[in-house]
C-alpha cells in the first residue's frame, strides 16, 4: 500500500525557535485550563512528539524541514491559535504585536492548506 507523502514545512531556525516555544506554551495552557481527558491527552502526546523531534533539530541549521503528520498539523495550527488568544488577552494592543501575530496566523494558515 502507497503511503502518501508527509507534508514538509520548511523554516528557519528563528521560526523554529519560536513554533517551540509555542508549542511549550500551548501545553502549559492546555494543563492548566483544560479538564484531563482522553481528548486532551491524544492532543498532549501529539505536541509533545512534535516539541520533541524539534527540540532535536540542531541549532546550527540554517533551514529545517519538518515532516509533518495530519495530527500534528491540527494540533500546531489549535497551539498557534490558542497561543494567539492568550497574547491578544495579555498583551496591551501595538503595532508590533499585531504584525507577529498576523504572521503567525499566516503561518497557521499555510499549515492548514498543506491538508487541504
């Protein structure tokens, strides 16, 4: 049986600094706010897998391409979204603000379209 291809997503290693430490992120808010559950868990184990394989990634690439999965796709575009939420509610509205996270749910987006 043909398998087919894991969508790639390539980035830098800022992007990549940044995708972690969103992922990091989501998971403590994710502990803290949402009720354990079987849901909760699977969608645990899948950013957990994801965080490590990039935590694995060596710090003196210059490009990285990520393999991804169906699954971890869903999950880093709701990490990326949730995190998102978090900044608009903490974060005092500015220029700078907006434009990251108008990158980032350019980002979100471009990962939803690999599934698309």
């Amino acid at each position: 049986m043909m398998q087919e291809p894991l969508p790639t997503l390539p980035i830098g290693m800022g992007d990549l600094r940044a995708l972690r430490s969103i992922v990091h992120s989501y998971m403590a808010l994710l502990r803290r706010t949402v009720p354990p559950s079987r849901k909760r868990e699977e969608e645990m184990a899948v950013l957990q897998r994801l965080y490590f394989r990039m935590q694995g990634i060596p710090a003196d690439a210059v490009e990285v391409r990520v393999d991804l999965t169906v699954s971890e796709i869903q999950a880093l575009s709701k990490a990326i979204s949730g995190f998102a939420a978090f900044v608009r509610h903490k974060v005092p509205a500015s220029r700078y603000r907006d434009e990251t996270l108008g990158m980032l749910e350019q980002l979100r987006q471009d990962l939803v379209g690999m599934i698309q």
